[in-house]
C-alpha cells in the first residue's frame, strides 16, 4: 500500500512538473526567425547595437533558466537592452529553424540554450556556448554580464562597460 502511495505521489509530482513546464512561453514555434533576426539587424544598425540571438525551446529547463535570470534581475535586463536587440530563436520538433540555423553555423551543436550575437551587418561575431555561463544549477550572473559587455557595440569599439549589481 505504501509503495503505491508513493508511487502515485511521484507520478502526480512530474505530471504537474510537465505541465508547468508545457506553460513556459519564451520562445514562439510559429514566429518566422528569419524575418525576425533580418528586423533586429535593421534596428540594431540605426541604434548602434548588436543583436542577440538566444536559441532554445520552451521545452529546455536551462533555457527557461536563462531567461528568467536576465529578465528578473535589473541590472542584466538593462545590459541587455541598452546593448542589443534580441531575438528568441525556437528550435522544437514544431520548428527547427534550421535554414537560419544553417546561415549560423548551426550553432545548436553546442546544446540548448545556445546564443549567438551578430554585428549591425548581422556577421556572426560569437556563438557562445551556454554550459560556461553555468553555476550550481543555474547561471552565473556575472558570467552571463561579462558576455553581454564583452560583445555589445560599445565594448568592441573600445569603450569599458561596468556592469551594475
């Protein structure tokens, strides 16, 4: 008796883990990537700014990670948007964007989430690998700033950037 309580407690456990996780909305099957990442380079060239792309699914819990990390915390939040544009690129069953990914690189040979940031030409200038931004579980806040300052427009036209806690 007990070992089916236990084991039904379980089931119940992961099923409402799944479900949570079938409600993240990041990134979006259906947005044609292509025509997205063409408007950030547009944006990007008459602000001065680079564009990040941040490649996963909704169903990849570091990806899920990643983002609440930057949208959460205030200081990354405005790294981010006062240096790039970004583009959520979905990589699913539904819609592996793979002829963008192919003009890429095909930078999801690195795993999800995979970022890749491109100048105001869009010319790949970094893939970045996420596993190196990665600490006990979840992301390293000062790791994922130092990509950010490392890549913007700014920094790479010489200025210094500090980063904000």
């Amino acid at each position: 008796m007990k070992k089916n309580f236990a084991l039904t407690l379980i089931i119940t456990f992961f099923s409402l883990y799944l479900s949570a996780q079938d409600a993240v909305t990041i990134y979006n099957p259906d947005a044609d990537a292509k025509a997205e990442v063409a408007a950030a380079v547009a944006k990007a060239a008459a602000e001065g700014k680079h564009v990040f792309l941040q490649i996963g699914g909704n169903w990849c819990p570091w990806c899920v990670k990643f983002h609440k990390l930057v949208s959460e915390n205030k200081a990354l939040d405005s790294l981010v948007n006062a240096n790039y544009e970004v583009v959520k690129v979905n990589y699913s069953k539904e819609n592996d964007n793979h002829e963008l990914l192919a003009t890429l690189g095909y930078p999801q040979r690195f795993g999800f989430p995979v970022f890749v940031i491109l100048d105001e030409k869009g010319k790949v200038l970094h893939t970045q690998d996420s596993w190196y931004l990665e600490q006990d579980k979840t992301y390293n806040r000062e790791k994922v700033a130092q990509l950010f300052m490392m890549w913007s427009a700014y920094t790479m036209n010489g200025a210094v950037q500090k980063f904000g806690k």
